[in-house]
C-alpha cells in the first residue's frame, strides 16, 4: 500500500519479445484516507449532530469514519461513535438510495478505477447541558487511518439565553401594560420559547402571573 512504482511492459509472440519496451509509467497503489476535513456542527441542549463530506480513496473506500470527544473537564477521557455513509454525492445531486450508495461503494473497491463521494453523519446524544466539547474526527480504510487527526472543534451544547434588553413600555391601560423587549437569538442555542416577568414588590421581586407574551418578527 502507498507505494509508488516505475514498469514498462515488452510484448511476446511466437518469434519472440518486441525489440523495444514501452515508455516508462509511474503509479502508486491505493492509500489512506485524507485527514478528515470540516464538519458542519449542528448543537442542541444534550446533543450535537455532525456532517462531512469525504471523497473516498480510488480502490480503498473509507470503512470506518470515527468521531472523538471529550468535555472541558479535568477528569474527562475522549469517548467514541462511529459515523454512517447517509448520501452518495453526484453531478446531479445527493442520492439517499442506501442500496445504490452501497453497491457505488462496491464498484469502486472491485475496479479500483473510481472514486466516489459520501456525506457521512453521526449524532451525541445524552450529553451535560451548558457544557463544553472538544471533537476531533479521523477516518480509515483497508490500508490504514487517515495520518492526522481533523482539526479540534471547540463547541458546547446549547447555552440558556442571553440576557433581555431594550426593555420599554410601548402603551398603558388602567389594568396593565404592554412592554417590549429584545433577546439575541445565539447561533446555537435553543431559540428563544417565552419570557418571564418580575415586579418589584415590598420585600422581593415577585413573577408576574398570566402574563400574555407574543413574538414580534
């Protein structure tokens, strides 16, 4: 595997071997997966979802693309899961035909002639909330693992929301009022559901009951 070679070939009959040898041709066997390149990272409160897109050696598809991942904790070890081949990618467009992304696969490793291109996914879940991960990914094939591992991809599960602002008071009626407010929607964390209000009472501040709260776009 990975090694490169220089031949030249004579033809034979029954007279005997051509008077001259072909030109000299250089090749190289198949090799190892590339380092594993950019993931796009989807994040939720407990989980994060991840997507590559990976072109196969020619001869050597990729059999196993393995996800790293680690909290930002003293104590914590790299944990691993594997992800799954889930789009044949195309000139005219993904297929997610399970059988012809397998039997592509097959053809590729059988001719050794093509490559083929893969968008791979795996999903974590059961993670702490509010916490940070590192992840790292790798890939490998019949000849080995890819040589480096991808870049580290410092990430957190989805944080609570940031704090309101703008707060004002847009009208007045004899039995309330109607405020408004802004909270930045960060990419993420969980989209914004519902705001809680507090008066300030004699001793303490005291949440605001039936509260009618509406999303302006």
């Amino acid at each position: 595997p990975e090694t490169e070679f220089c031949v030249r070939i004579s033809s034979h009959n029954a007279v005997g071997s051509s008077r001259q040898m072909s030109q000299p041709v250089q090749f190289r066997t198949a090799k190892c997966p590339s380092t594993v390149g950019e993931a796009s990272v989807q994040v939720g409160p407990k989980a994060f979802a991840l997507t590559w897109e990976m072109q196969d050696p020619v001869g050597a598809p990729i059999v196993q693309l393995q996800l790293e991942y680690s909290a930002d904790s003293m104590f914590s070890s790299w944990d691993t899961v594997d992800a799954k081949p889930v789009a044949l990618l195309t000139d005219s467009g993904d297929n997610l035909d399970i059988n012809r992304l397998a039997a592509a696969v097959v053809v590729s490793r059988v001719t050794g002639a093509s490559s083929v291109v893969r968008r791979w996914h795996v999903q974590i879940d059961n993670l702490e909330r509010e916490m940070g991960y590192q992840l790292r990914a790798r890939a490998r094939n019949s000849v080995g693992w890819s040589p480096t591992y991808s870049s580290t991809i410092n990430t957190r599960t989805s944080d609570r929301p940031p704090q309101a602002y703008g707060v004002r008071c847009r009208s007045r009626h004899p039995t309330g009022v109607w405020l408004e407010a802004t909270v930045d929607e960060v990419l993420g964390t969980s989209a914004v559901e519902g705001i809680a209000v507090e008066s300030c009472g004699s001793f303490s501040w005291i949440e605001v009951q039936d509260v009618e709260c509406k999303r302006l776009d």
